[in-house]
C-alpha cells in the first residue's frame, strides 16, 4: 500500500472516530473570572480545562487576601472526579501563608471530603454519589461555574442534574439550557444564575443576581493572574482590608414582660439596585444574609389577635411591589434560602413607607413602646414595619 493511500485511509478514519471521542477529551478553556459585589471586585478567579483535568488559583479579598489553589479532574459528565487544594492567607508580613489543605476524592459511587488545617485536628466526610459542585470542600469546588458551560446540555429547554454537597448533604443541582448561547445554573440553596456563553460552550458573563450569591462575572483571557494578585496586594496594603460582605447582628428590646431578639446578618447595597433586582419582587426574602434571620421571644405576643409562643423562628418576607408579608417558620437553625413555606406559623401584612434617604446597610429594628412593639425592617429607600403587643389580655 502506497503512503499516500494510507494517509488517505487514516484521515478518513480520523473523521470517522471523531464523534465519538470523549468530548472532555476535545477541551481547552483558560481565562480569569473577575466577580463583583455591586460595585466591588470581591473574587478573582484563573482557571483552566484541559481536556478531563482543571486547575483553578482563586483570590477573595473580604476580610484580608486568601488564596485558593487546586488541580484536579472531572467526570466525562462534567462531574468532580477529584480534587486537591491549598489554602494561603496573605499576612502581616507581607508573604503568603499556608493555612490548610484539602482533599476531594471518588469511588464509583461516593465522594470523600478530606480538610487538614494547619494545626488543626483532620477530618474525612463521606457523600452518596457524585457531584458538580462540593461547597463543603472550599472555593476550588464550589466555583465550578466555569467549567459547567461545557457540559450543559445542547438543545434549548433541556436540563440535566445532579448533586451539590452543602450543609453535610447534598441538593439537587441543575443544569439548563434556556437559548443559545445561555444557561441557568443553580439549586434551590443556592439560588440560579444565569451564564452567559460563547460559541465554544466557554463562559463570558455570569448574572447572578436574585441568587444566595448575587454577584456578576466577566471572564477575560488576556490577563496575566500574577498580576492581578500583585495589584490587589498592593491595593490593600496601601487601603487595608476589603470589609466582610455582610456582618452579623442582633436587635432586641423588651416590651412588657418579653424579650424580643431578632439575629441576622447585615448585607450592604454597594451601588447595587436592591428591591426589584438583589431582592426580587413576588418570592420570599430571607431578610438578611447567610443563615436565616432568627426571631427569639421570651414570652407570647400577639399580631393583632394572632398569638406567637414564646420560642426561636425564622423570618422570613415576601416583597412584591404592592406590599410585604412578614412569614414567621417554625424552622429555626436554616439555611437562609432553605425556606419551607409548610412550616409558616404566620403570615401577617407589613406597612411599607419610602424612606428620605437611603440606608446602606440592611437594618433591622425591635422598636419599644410600653406593651406594644415594632419590628422595623429598612434598607435602600424602603422601611416595612409590623407592630405586635405583649402582655395581651
């Protein structure tokens, strides 16, 4: 057989067989993810796809610089196949120190979790089943958003799921198409976010606005990430420290013989549009950030005639544009967007009132008057408030 007849025959072989290649084994994505909270750059992101394994370098800012560093591999499906990473916290004496490892691991059926503090007792944590995304690793597995585009599914409409591992268990994660060029990712822990992609299944934007998360994203391909972390170095050590997305907080008065405390965590607007957009219209709010805003009571009080127990709850909101309803759960220690709406004990109208000037950080008042009490809610231009008495007889 002549060369030329050979080649013929191995090209057109080639062609044949490149069907059915793994697709993970035609993959090649690298860029920098830049994500912002309002108008603040918060987590930078470089990351890279190369065929079956991904490397990431992460950089949070809030509360003093920490990096993220991890390789690993993937499923043909897009799942976590395995992962290994490094944590650093950037210190007073300007350098870099590493303060943990971890460890993501798989069998054909369950994933373990391995985290090594530096000076810390190790743990191992065991999970039924794959999963795309392994918030209970660290960054390096919970950001996963660049990677997910190239596994979605191709026809509009459709979906696939599978897990993330949050909270010591998992969630169902989706994955859908919704056009084009876009997909929505997300749980109902987390919220859903809108990934914007280019015609090779690469990520160019990320909305996630609405979401747990709230942040947007912008990926670019010509930056060099060493240079990103040494403007950032120098940024902070010229300004100090990025403060704390949210910080927590406790409000409390007494009013007649009960004690009432509302626990919460403290979002800030950072030129963000809140309600309408943050705070979407017509679905429940958590009222706060994180864990669900708790409300503690040491006696009974009462919503008109409407009796409250003394105990803990969770409130919750739900904003439309025409008014707010106060929703009172019974389920107390949640997750602030693991809302169960048929564990509500009430449900009770708030007054609304636009406020003169804008509040930055989300402020949540228990307001005394004798017997009678208001829970005040306010945040942007917007104040919502119910009162409520105790000592009824």
């Amino acid at each position: 057989m002549s060369h030329r007849k050979l080649f013929v025959l191995i090209a057109i072989g080639l062609v044949v067989m490149f069907p059915y290649l793994s697709f993970s084994q035609r993959l090649h994505d690298k860029g920098i993810l830049f994500l912002k909270l309002g108008n603040d750059t918060t987590v930078v992101q470089e990351f890279e796809l190369n065929g079956d394994s991904i490397h990431t370098r992460i950089l949070r800012r809030p509360g003093g610089i920490q990096m993220y560093q991890g390789d690993g591999m993937l499923f043909p499906d897009g799942n976590i196949r395995s992962m290994q990473s490094s944590i650093f916290r950037f210190g007073a004496d300007g350098q870099f120190q590493k303060v943990g490892e971890n460890k993501l691991y798989t069998t054909t059926d369950s994933t373990f979790i391995e985290s090594k503090p530096v000076n810390r007792p190790s743990s191992t944590r065991a999970y039924g089943g794959h999963a795309f995304v392994a918030n209970d690793m660290d960054y390096t597995t919970f950001l996963m958003f660049p990677f997910v585009g190239h596994f979605s599914p191709a026809k509009t409409n459709d979906s696939i799921t599978g897990k993330q591992f949050v909270l010591g268990a998992y969630r169902v994660f989706t994955i859908k198409r919704t056009s084009e060029r876009k997909i929505r990712v997300g749980s109902n822990i987390m919220g859903y976010l809108d990934l914007q992609l280019n015609a090779d299944g690469s990520v160019n934007t990320i909305n996630g606005i609405g979401s747990s998360l709230n942040f947007t994203g912008t990926v670019e391909h010509n930056r060099n990430m060493d240079s990103v972390i040494h403007a950032m170095i120098n940024y902070q050590q010229s300004v100090g420290a990025m403060a704390q997305p949210t910080i927590r907080d406790t409000a409390f008065a007494t009013i007649g013989l009960a004690k009432v405390e509302v626990d919460y965590w403290r979002p800030s607007m950072r030129g963000r549009k809140i309600f309408g957009e943050v705070v979407p219209w017509n679905r429940f709010w958590r009222t706060g950030a994180n864990n669900a805003t708790q409300l503690r009571i040491s006696q009974p009080i009462y919503f008109d005639d409407q009796k409250l127990d003394s105990g803990k709850y969770s409130i919750f909101t739900w904003p439309t544009k025409d008014g707010w309803t106060l929703l009172i759960n019974k389920q107390s220690t949640i997750w602030g967007t693991d809302y169960n709406a048929d564990y509500d004990i009430l449900r009770l109208p708030m007054k609304i009132e636009s406020l003169p000037n804008q509040v930055e950080q989300l402020t949540i008042k228990v307001i005394p008057s004798g017997n009678t009490g208001t829970l005040a809610i306010e945040w942007e231009n917007t104040r919502a408030s119910i009162q409520f008495e105790s000592n009824k007889k």
